[in-house]
C-alpha cells in the first residue's frame, strides 16, 4: 500500500496569495516587486494544479524562448523538489518540457520569437486550459497577448476551466498592461499588487536591504520595493514634457523628419522643430502605420513630409530611391559605430517638449529602458523593442549631431 504524504500548503506556500491560489475566473494578474514571491507562488500553484486536476495541461510562454530555462523551467523544477513529488515528474531540456508521469500530462515552453509554435501546440491526453505568460512587460505589443489567447480555445472537461496567469514586475503606467487589467472593473479579471512584506521567507540582510532603500532611494522602493508602476533605474529618457503645441505651430520653422521603415512593426514618421540654442526638440507630428503598400508610403511621405528632408533608415536603400525618385526629399541616415548609444547621448541633453496628440511617441519614450544581464545588473544598451519612432527621432537629429561631433574634435 502507496504511503500518503501530507503537507500543509500554508507550511509550503506561505501567505499573501490565498485569492490568487483559488481564482478559477479567466485572467489572473498580478504585478510584483522582487522578492514578492509571485513566480515562486505560481510555479507552486501549478505544480498543484496539475496534479490535482486530472486532463489538465499548461504552456509557459516569455518573450524569448531561450529565457525560459533559467526562470520559468528552474521555477517548475524548484516547486516539485518543494512539494516533495520529484518522483512523480519528468523533466526534458531538448525541447523543454515537463511531465507528470502518473498521467502523462504536460507543461509545455515556448517563446514569443516563434509565434507558429505557441499557436500550433496540440496535447495529446486532456486539454490545453491554462497559460502562464512570465515577465509580461516584456510584451510591448498588446495584439501578441490576443494572439496568445488562441492557444487557449475550446471546450474543457467538466471540473476545468480555462486560465490566463499574467505576471510581471512593475513597469510604465503607460504599458497596455494597466490598462487592460487594472484601470477596469470585470469579475472575470484578478489583478492584484504584491511586495516583499508577504514574503515571510526573506530573512534579515533582505529585509534590511528594503528599510535602506525606502530611506536612501524612496523612489526606486515605490516600485522595486512595493510593487507600484514606474521606470526607475531603467528609464533611458527624464528629460520630456507632454504639451499642448497647437498654439505654437507657426513659429515652428526648422523643421527635420526621420522615418523607420517597417512592415509588420509599423512605418515610423516624426515631425520635430529643433530648438539648438534653447537646447529643446519639439515632437509636433507623427505618422505609426503598419503594412503600408509602396503606393500608399509614396502618398503618406508627400503629405506628411512635403518639401521638407527626412532621413530615413539606411537599411532600405530601395524605398528611400523610391522616394526620392518621386520629389520626396528622402535621403539615407549614416548610423555608424555605437550610433543608438551616441544618439541617446545626445538627445539627452536636449528638453523634449511631445505635443500631446503623438500618442506613440509618448508610448514609447515613457518605457524606453536599458537592458540588462542575466544578473539584473543594467547594461550601456537600450532594449531593441517598442523603439520605431524613436530611431526616427535618432535619425531627424543625426545630420545636426554630426556637425555637433565634428566642431568638438576641431576644438580638442
């Protein structure tokens, strides 16, 4: 006869999570400051879930697949040795996958840069009811979360319901996120806010970290400390305003236009007035269309940019001749070595002052951040996401940087 072991889910969880551990509704969020224990939380949580309904089977999704080992994966992995049921499963890493051998139900892993393999999964005992998308800031595009939602369709057996489970650390109040879950009020949505004081793990060189941050860095404790929205530490650009410049467009004379090119990610157009001697660059226009035809770019860049020049991306040398043919003054950026990093340098000693109707622009400016390690330490590079208007804004400004760079080297 099998010996039962029984265990205290209080012993083995801890407390803080008791809403979101038995939620059954269809979205359940939750944003976190570190060490709020909601990774570990949800890995223990499905680990349960698994093995107590029967047919079940999960798909972990982050941004890129090859982040999944060291985080979601060692997370699963960590709760099965927690729960004391390591006899119980199987664990591959080519691909990635994890097996609850008494049923053979699965948890599956896939990354956003493959999107055919997060929509094509199909299981082979039970049903697919359950999703946990990890580190979802990481999702700029709020049309990739809806795509994922199709991984997640038809009937469920009786006793199973259909999840998504959202977690992410917070993040620009501007991210789709907040908006999607926690601006509304939907008894199908979960969305709650943790932090390290549920976190009765942490022993005291933790807790001491977090008393000195709140009295040396108040800022940084708001959002890494107590989970609320915000950028600090990360954020690459302070120095913007939103106006109202409706009143100001006819003394805006120097006029400079950079375009981003794209297809899928959107055709990137910005209309600034530069300010040199004031040190201020003013965002008065945009253009953020995605899937644009050659025939409708030709229109677009003649309305939107009419005898102005626009610098455009280099990469494309056959649209910018396409224009250029075609009396629109396009002519091609330079880049060059650590262009992004010399731009940002350079913008950054600029005030930008966004007219309020360039939403994009906003968007991405106010979550525009620095990468960082697998150690969480920042690194000299942004992240190359959520970006289009942005590189244009890079390129409207490149001609004057440039001079800007050779008058220094003529003073040295």
């Amino acid at each position: 006869m099998t010996k039962v072991k029984k265990l205290s889910l209080k012993e083995v969880v801890g407390q803080g999570y008791k809403k979101y551990w038995n939620f059954k509704g269809r979205y359940r969020v939750v944003k976190g400051s570190r060490a709020s224990k909601k990774s570990k939380t949800t890995a223990l949580n499905f680990i349960y879930r698994i093995m107590k309904y029967e047919n079940s089977n999960l798909l972990v999704v982050r941004k890129t697949y090859r982040t999944l080992k060291d985080s979601c994966f060692t997370e699963l992995k960590w709760a099965v040795n927690r729960l004391g049921v390591e006899h119980l499963w199987k664990f591959t890493e080519s691909p990635l996958e994890m097996v609850y051998v008494p049923t053979g139900q699965r948890i599956y892993f896939r990354g956003l840069d493959d999107p055919l393999k997060v929509t094509s999964i199909t299981v082979s005992i039970g049903c697919l009811c359950w999703l946990w998308i990890e580190e979802a800031y990481e999702i700029s595009k709020e049309s990739d979360f809806d795509m994922l939602q199709e991984s997640i369709r038809g009937q469920v057996p009786n006793g199973l319901f259909k999840q998504m489970t959202i977690t992410f650390n917070p993040w620009s109040e501007r991210h789709w996120l907040k908006r999607r879950f926690f601006d509304v009020v939907d008894g199908d949505i979960l969305a709650i806010t943790t932090n390290y004081l549920c976190n009765e793990w942490l022993d005291e060189s933790d807790r001491k970290m977090f008393s000195d941050m709140k009295k040396n860095n108040p800022d940084r404790y708001e959002v890494a400390g107590l989970g609320n929205w915000g950028v600090v530490g990360h954020v690459v650009f302070r120095n913007y305003r939103v106006a109202d410049l409706s009143q100001n467009m006819m003394r805006f004379d120097n006029i400079r236009l950079g375009m981003d090119f794209g297809w899928n990610d959107p055709t990137a157009v910005i209309k600034i007035h530069l300010d040199k001697n004031a040190k201020k660059i003013y965002v008065i226009d945009e253009i953020y269309r995605q899937e644009l035809k050659d025939s409708e770019l030709l229109k677009m860049a003649k309305e939107f940019c009419g005898n102005n020049y626009v610098t455009c991306d280099c990469a494309e040398p056959k649209i910018i001749n396409l224009l250029a043919s075609n009396n629109v003054r396009a002519v091609p950026c330079v880049k060059g070595a650590d262009s992004i990093m010399r731009g940002i340098r350079y913008l950054q000693d600029f005030e930008i002052i966004i007219d309020n109707k360039c939403k994009n622009f906003i968007d991405e400016i106010s979550m525009y951040r620095f990468d960082e390690d697998k150690f969480g330490n920042l690194l000299e590079r942004p992240v190359d996401e959520n970006n289009h208007l942005l590189d244009a804004l890079r390129y409207a400004v490149e001609s004057e940087m440039l001079r800007a760079e050779v008058r220094a080297t003529n003073r040295i």
